[in-house]
C-alpha cells in the first residue's frame, strides 16, 4: 500500500493495487470471460474482487454474484443443519472478508447490498445480465459445471473465473481442460499470477515451488 493514496482510495477503497496488480486488473477489462490461475496467495480473488466492486461503484454493473463450489479440504465435517444460505456461509466468508479489508464501511455496506452468493450447481436455466460474476476456487469444479457456468453469461455481464489446478480436493477436476479449450477464443482471457503477484509471507512462496515441483514429479 502506498503511503500517499489518492482522492479515490481514500473516499472508497482503503487499499491501492500495486503496479502489477493494476496490470492484472486490466487485462480483466479487455475479455468478457478473464481467468486468473496461479498459487494461493498471489490475489487472484482479491483482484477480480477489486474490479468487480469498482464496476458496482461506477454503474457498470448492477449486480455481484459470487460463485464457489462447496467442497471442503480433505475430510468432510458431514451434515450442515439449515437452510441453503447458512449451509453456504462458511464457503462466503472469505469473500466478505476480502470485501470488509478492501473498502471503507460506508462502500462496504452500500456494496453489500448489491451482492448475492450462488450455488455452482443451481445455475443451470438462468442467465445473468448486466452482472459481474465471479466463480472462485475453480479448481474444485468438473469441465462440465464450467462450461454450465460459462454459457450463462448474458449480454453487458463479465464473468471472472479463479483457480490453482494443485489444490483441487475433488478427483476429477476440469480446470486445465478448460483452459485449454478456452485458448484463442476472442473474448475470453487467461492469465497466469506467478510468484510476483505472491502476497502472503514470503514462506508461502518457497512452499509453493516446493509442492509443485512434488507434484510434477507424481505426475500429479
């Protein structure tokens, strides 16, 4: 964060993107359809978030919708008592989290108020108009529910799409197949965030080549 912030962070956001992340957050402009891959920490959420509440405030769009598949790391806790939305609150934190450190409290709450939390597996029938979509942890969903997602964004939308194909917790996840079918198609975008984009402790960093490398040598 810079030290000297101009007249717009300081009315809206409390957070300025660094140069690369700006860079990023532009090339989320230039597709209808923009992916984010890269590790954990790198901002990928934090980013396409950045953009999608700048859109919100300038009229751009009309509505958030959040999408994030709900699956748990590793062993399941079972049955959520509930209804849907406090079955889904869990798998929501981290965004409103995300949204809380990134905009001053009067954004915040107007913002809030602009923002609806889907089911990836409810989207089936519907289409999205004058939305910005953001469909987080991609990783965990199959080729099939992607290309479901993808074919519901209607006219005057953006969808942005994050994931780290190494830390997917289902078997058979179609992230890479999708960005592979993905390729060259005019109006939709990959882009990969590398250690540069990292901004968690510089630990993570040294992990995450670790790990990888690990699973390379798996053929994972």
């Amino acid at each position: 964060m810079s030290k000297k912030k101009s007249s717009k962070y300081s009315d809206n956001f409390k957070v300025e993107l660094k140069n690369n992340q700006k860079s990023a957050e532009n090339f989320l402009n230039e597709n209808s359809i923009s992916i984010f891959s890269g590790s954990a920490g790198v901002g990928k959420d934090f980013i396409q978030l950045h953009r999608a509440v700048t859109g919100l405030i300038s009229g751009e769009f009309s509505e958030l919708i959040f999408m994030r598949p709900a699956i748990e790391v590793g062993k399941g806790i079972g049955f959520l008592p509930g209804d849907l939305k406090e079955k889904l609150d869990p798998y929501q934190q981290s965004f409103i989290d995300n949204l809380n450190t990134m905009v001053n409290k009067p954004i915040f709450e107007r913002v809030k108020k602009k923002i609806r939390f889907e089911h990836t597996g409810f989207c089936r029938g519907k289409s999205y108009f004058g939305a910005v979509v953001i469909l987080s942890e991609a990783q965990n969903c199959t080729l099939h529910e992607l290309i479901t997602i993808v074919t519901r964004v209607g006219h005057n939308s953006k969808l942005l799409i994050n994931g780290d194909k190494y830390q997917s917790d289902i078997i058979k996840n179609g992230f890479s197949d999708f960005i592979n079918i993905i390729e060259d198609i005019e109006g939709i975008g990959h882009m990969f965030l590398g250690d540069e984009y990292q901004m968690r402790n510089p630990i993570i960093i040294n992990l995450n080549k670790k790990y990888v490398n690990f699973l390379k040598k798996k053929n994972v």
